[in-house]
C-alpha cells in the first residue's frame, strides 16, 4: 500500500516522456500519483490525436493531473501543425499593447484548452538587456522592466481567461545571461539595486497580479546566494521570492535535467535540495530513469528528516488547492470546440498582430 508520504511526493513531479504514446516508464508514474505530465514537440501528432492523448493520460491517471507544455510562440511552440502560427513575444512586446498581449494569450489558452492542456509555461518575464544572450533574445517582450511586466501579466490574465493555468518564467531573471542553462550554469554578478529595479521587477508585478505559478532559472545570482543556482537556493526561493516578494502561488523548478544542475548533481540530489530550496514543483522532461531516482531519493529524505517531510506536504496541499481551484474556474466556462484551433478568426488576429 502507498504511504501518504509516498503519494505527497509523488504530487510534486511533472515529468516528460517519449513518443506520441504513453511509454511504460509514464503509465507507472501515474500509477504511483505524479501530479503532471510535460509535453513536448516529440509528442506532438495532429490535433485530434494530441487530444486523444492528453485525455488518455488524464483517464490513466483518474485524477486531477496537469498536463503542461511551453507554447510562448516564435521559436518556442512546441504546437505547430493545424495551431495559429504565432510570432514571437518580440513582436508582441513591439506593439506597447496589453490589451493586444490579452487577446493573443486568451488565443493561445482557447487552443490549448481545446486539445486538453491545462498549463502553459508562459509568459517569459525576462528582462532582455544583453544582446548577446543566446536564450532569451527574442522570447522577451522587451528590453524594459515595464514594458515586460505589463505584457506579460496581461498575456497570463489571457490565458487564464481562456482556463489554461499560466506560470511566469524565468525567476529571477535570466535575461542577462551570456550562457545556456540548458547547456551549463549560467552566473550574474549585478548587485543588488540593480535586479531590484530590472530583473526583479516584473516578477514582483507578477506577485502582486496573484500569477498561480513562477518558474524557476538555473541561473546563480551572486547578490543572492553566490554557491547555489536559485533553483536549489533557499535565500533566492524562500526568502526572496516567498519572503520579500510575498509570492504565494506555485513555485516550479526548471527542467532538472539540463545540465546547469545535471552537469554538477545528479537528479537525486537536486530534486531534495530543490524542494528544501522552497520548489514545490519539480520539472524532469528528458530522463525518465531520473524520474524515479529523484522521487524515490526524495522519499528516502523525508521519512529521517521532519522538516523536508513538513515542506513535501506543505507543497502538495498547495498543488492540490489550485489545481481545485483550476478546476472550479474551468467548469464556470463554456466549453471549446476543437475546430477553435487554427480558426479563420485566430489566424485574422495572428495576422494582425504580424501586421503591427
């Protein structure tokens, strides 16, 4: 019988998989209670058949469970084929329009919603203040704290609209970076009036505007914490962004599995310290053979020490409650037809948007 230890952290992971079926590897994460699956453009097949299996994985699992995916537009959508064509937040952030940002993020949650997801993790709140910067670039609004801020909460405050939950990214801040987290550790070295009035800036506004969710960036922030990536900080995720901030939604790590902490830890390692960091959700898209390293180390953790247990129970009532929450707004909207995705009239505003 599974402890209630066992479910609690097992709440705590979304994982990705492979192929446009659920593998094995998945079926027996949803059957030890994973609260998430992550999709990406490798499990991407035509609209009806990308709804036939996010509905799929939600009756395996037979429960609330999220299903999540990165549709920003530009270069990072992994929806494609039948979607609206999107241009990037650049192009979004070049309008100076929060009503504009609205529409386009309700767009993108009515497609969403259409073919069963229920996350989006967008928008980017990433200041792009360094030219060279070989992430984010054009994944950002704009080169202003502002500008950023504005577009950004409204894009989210589209996407919920339209019921696909949003999660601002990437905290705090990885607009400045000259390297890939995806490849290795990114470090910035501003003090700390600086990020207080750039980087920080949007995700404070995020704070305020109630954002249900905020990722994390494997980024290290030397005014913060000059050992630790703020993923695994727990000055950077509780007391910044809990504390000084006053964020009370989800807090989500970035992907496990890039090498900005692959390349120095192994899953096992980062997903306890992620989580005594103050993460409540832990991302591992790539490695499903991490997926259950990182859990069952997790557990293992917990049962000799109280307070990391009191932190996985703490997190898992708080993904219980939105995703309660999540639900409840849901069922307060009418319902999509599936042939929203792609339409006449999302493609006029697609266009429109291309046009300015």
């Amino acid at each position: 019988m599974t402890s209630n230890l066992e479910t609690q952290a097992a709440r705590l992971f979304s994982v990705g998989f492979h192929g446009k079926a659920p593998s094995d590897d998945l079926i027996g994460l949803l059957e030890r209670g994973v609260g998430g699956v992550i999709f990406f453009a490798r499990n991407v097949g035509q609209p009806e058949e990308l709804a036939e299996l996010t509905n799929s994985i939600k009756r395996r699992a037979g429960r609330p469970i999220a299903i999540s995916l990165d549709q920003e537009g530009g270069k990072v959508a992994r929806l494609r084929q039948g979607f609206s064509e999107l241009p990037s937040m650049r192009a979004l952030g070049e309008t100076h329009s929060a009503s504009l940002s609205r529409e386009i993020g309700a767009l993108i949650g009515r497609e969403l919603r259409a073919v069963g997801f229920d996350l989006n993790y967008a928008p980017v709140l990433d200041v792009d203040t360094n030219p060279d910067n070989p992430v984010i670039g054009s994944r950002s609004f704009g080169r202003t704290p502002d500008l950023v801020a504005e577009l950004g909460v409204a894009l989210a405050q589209g996407l919920e609209s339209a019921g696909v939950a949003a999660c601002g990214k990437h905290f705090p801040g990885h607009g400045d970076t000259m390297t890939d987290s995806h490849h290795e550790l990114p470090r910035i070295d501003h003090d700390w009036e600086r990020l207080e009035r750039v980087e920080l800036l949007p995700f404070r506004r995020a704070a305020e505007a109630e954002l249900p969710m905020i990722m994390t960036a494997h980024v290290v922030f030397a005014a913060l914490d000059a050992a630790r990536p703020a993923t695994l900080s727990p000055a950077v995720m509780t007391g910044l962004l809990r504390e000084r901030l006053g964020y009370r939604g989800l807090i989500l790590s970035d992907d496990l599995d890039m090498r900005a902490i692959a390349g120095h830890m192994g899953a096992d390692v980062a997903a306890v310290a992620a989580v005594r960091a103050g993460c409540d959700v832990l991302l591992l898209c790539r490695d499903e053979d991490n997926q259950a390293l990182a859990e069952a180390a997790l557990i293992r953790e917990a049962e000799r020490d109280s307070a990391l247990r009191q932190q996985i129970g703490e997190a898992a009532r708080r993904i219980r409650a939105l995703k309660h929450a999540h639900a409840a707004r849901v069922a307060a909207l009418p319902p999509i037809a599936r042939d929203v995705v792609g339409s006449a009239a999302h493609r006029a505003l697609s266009e429109r948007l291309a046009g300015r």
